[in-house]
C-alpha cells in the first residue's frame, strides 16, 4: 500500500514571515462599550443589507455572537458551506479564512459574499500551490484525487473530491470499499490519521495546519497525569503523537458536541482555543484546558490561535458592510469546475447523514 508523501515545503507557507503579517493585521482587542457599539453597527448593517453572518468557531467571540444573534450561524467549514448555500440573504459575510469565503461563492455565485478581511488565509491552502498541485494529479492519473476544503477554488477545480475534517472519513472509506486509490491533499496529519483509520491507499501531500501542528505529545501526557479524570479530544489536523492520546478526534462541532454528550466534567482540548468560547457558552460548568502547544525549549507561531481567524474583527465586519470591500470572486470556468467536488461531498453527507454525526476514534468518554 502506498504511502508516498509529495515532499512540497515552502518556506514562506509555514515559515515565521507569513504569520508574521497576519499577526500585525489583526486590530487591537476594543473596550466593553467599544466593542457593544461596534456590534450594534454591524446588527443594523446586516439588516439594511439583507446580509446573514456566517462564522467559524475559531473567529472572535464578539463576532460569534453576533452572527447568532442575528440569525446566522457559527460553524464547522462542511456546515458553513451548506447554511450559505441554504440561506436566502443576498449578501453573505463570511467571518473565517479564504477558503470558506470561495466556496460560499462557488456554492451561491448569485450571491455577493464578503470578507472582514481578504487576506486571511491559511497554511494549508498557502502550502499547496496549484501548479504544482496540478503536476502531482497529473502524475497520478489512476487515483481519485480527494482534497480537503481548506485549499484554494483552483486546487478544488483539479479535484475528484472535497472532504472536510467532519466528513473525510466516511468519505475516504467509501472509496476505499469501491476499491478506489487516493490522492490525498494537503493535510499530511489528517491524511495520515485517515489512512490508518481505513486502510485506504493513500499519497499524500505534506502540508501541516500551523495551528495544530504545534501542540505536543510529550507535553500532554505530562498534563494528562495531573489532570488524571480529563477527557481528550483532537483535532485529526495535529501531529500522531497528539491523535494518539486522543478519547475523541473530530472537527470542531464534533469536540463541542463531545463535551455536551460526555458525562464527563474536565476536558482537554487540542484545537484552536477560538472554540472554547463556543463550548463555554454552552456548557458552563464544565472544565476546558487547552492542549499544551510549547515544551521547554519551544516556540509557537500561533500558540493554539490561528492568525489569519484573528484578523477577523467586528471593525472588518462593517467595513465590508460600509464599503462593499472584501467581495470574493471565483472566476469562470474555475468555479464550475470547482463545484463539482464539492457538489459531490454535499450530496454524499446529504444520503449519508451518520457520517459527520460520528467523530472517528471514540473510546470511552462517559454518555458521548
Ligand atoms: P473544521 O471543519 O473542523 O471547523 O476545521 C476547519 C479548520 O480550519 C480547522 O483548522
Ligand atoms: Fe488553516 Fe490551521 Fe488556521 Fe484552520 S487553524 S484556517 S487549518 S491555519
């Protein structure tokens, strides 16, 4: 079974650079009253535009909130994509990374989709150029090439397949079962837990999420013994020393849904601590510690906070509203092309509805 990771390493899609320009863009945090008069701005600015606000997990708390409160949503990507499709609103804010704003475009081009801030981007998707993404597909004209939604609108326009973290299990595993081979991007960590969870024979590209990338197995054993009762829960974007720990590996509203289903009081948490808002809303008596990201002689570019989700600010919110900055565009014959693999996963998660409901790798957390 082959195994064979593409070996693309680019210095600025994981080197110190790039984040370095995503932490300098992200605004300074506002004061209570600043932060209530920004937030009732963008509410009216929402209405007047028949605009909905759809939000990541990881994004500033104050925006999450604002998107529930006004009727839109906060969510995993693969439940981001199918509530913009969804949603009659005529205008689309999407709070998150690139990607999510290009598929909420591919999904809705009638739509006019804005971004608190274009530039937000993320590792993955800097990480797999689509020239050479190209090269590697073309090189391997045998396998179904299955790409996890955290790439650009050109490197889906290549693909079979969109998988997200919630779905590319069940997914992954129906090809395995058509006796399909994969070509698998650009997650080398996801790619990897996936392979060892169906057996599928898999090449893999080596992209890595900055963010999860960095927390550390050693470190979390040492803080799972003081905390002998907590409950593990990962996200398949970190590295096998951390998914091994792991009582559940899920996508973000998988590790919210676990906390709400476990019996279980103490948690601890390997993924973007943007979510901990989220889970300590709706389960406030529960216990959450973030997963430890540096050991003694360590350094974190994100520290378990992805820079580019912190660009996102309620300032950038009704500054798109204002000025109709941000829109995203996916050009002709790109988005059709798209489409097509991302059609393909919706219509799959749509006949197959038990497979985001189950995160991969539970053992025993309680009633969860
Ligand atoms: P989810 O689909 O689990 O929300 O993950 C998106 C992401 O960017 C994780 O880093
Ligand atoms: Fe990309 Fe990681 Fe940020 Fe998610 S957390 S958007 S995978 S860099």
């Amino acid at each position: 079974m082959g195994q064979v990771l593409f070996d693309y390493t680019r210095q600025d899609a994981t080197g110190t650079s790039c984040t370095a320009h995503a932490w300098a863009k992200v605004p300074e945090p506002l004061g209570p009253e600043e932060r209530l008069a920004w937030k009732e701005r963008a509410a009216k600015l929402l209405q007047r535009h028949d605009a909905v606000l759809v939000a990541h997990y990881y994004v500033d708390g104050d925006i999450q909130d604002l998107a529930l409160e006004t009727g839109g949503c906060v969510a995993d990507s693969l439940e981001m994509a199918r509530f913009g499709r969804d949603h009659a609103g005529r205008t689309l804010v999407v709070s998150g990374v690139r990607f999510m704003g290009e598929t909420a475009k591919i999904l809705s081009p009638e739509k006019r989709v804005l971004m608190p801030d274009l530039e937000a981007t993320c590792s993955l998707d800097l990480g797999c150029p689509p020239e050479d993404f190209a090269r590697f597909c073309d090189a391997h004209p045998d396998r179904q090439v299955v790409v996890y939604a955290n790439t650009s609108a050109a490197v889906k326009a290549r693909a079979d397949w969109m998988v997200t973290s919630s779905c590319a299990l069940a997914i992954v595993n129906h090809l395995r079962e058509q006796g399909q081979k994969v070509l698998w991007a650009p997650d080398r960590h996801l790619g990897r837990y996936i392979q060892e969870q169906t057996g599928a024979d898999m090449l893999m590209w080596n992209g890595a999420c900055i963010v999860h990338d960095e927390f550390k197995g050693l470190e979390l054993d040492l803080l799972k013994a003081q905390h002998p009762g907590a409950k593990v829960l990962v996200h398949p974007e970190s590295p096998k020393s951390v998914v091994e720990q792991a009582d559940v590996v899920g996508s973000t509203s998988q590790i919210l849904n676990a906390v709400l289903k476990s019996d279980a009081q103490t948690f601890i948490i390997a993924t973007d601590n943007g979510l901990l808002h989220r889970i300590r809303q709706l389960a406030p008596t529960k216990t959450l510690i973030e997963a430890p990201t540096a050991g003694s002689s360590a350094t974190c570019k994100s520290c378990a906070h992805c820079p580019w989700m912190a660009m996102n600010a309620l300032q950038g919110v009704v500054q798109c509203l204002e000025r109709g900055s941000g829109e995203v565009h996916v050009d002709e014959p790109v988005r059709s092309q798209a489409l097509g693999c991302i059609d393909r996963m919706l219509d799959f998660v749509a006949r197959n509805p038990a497979a985001t409901q189950k995160p991969g790798l539970v053992k025993n957390i309680g009633a969860a």
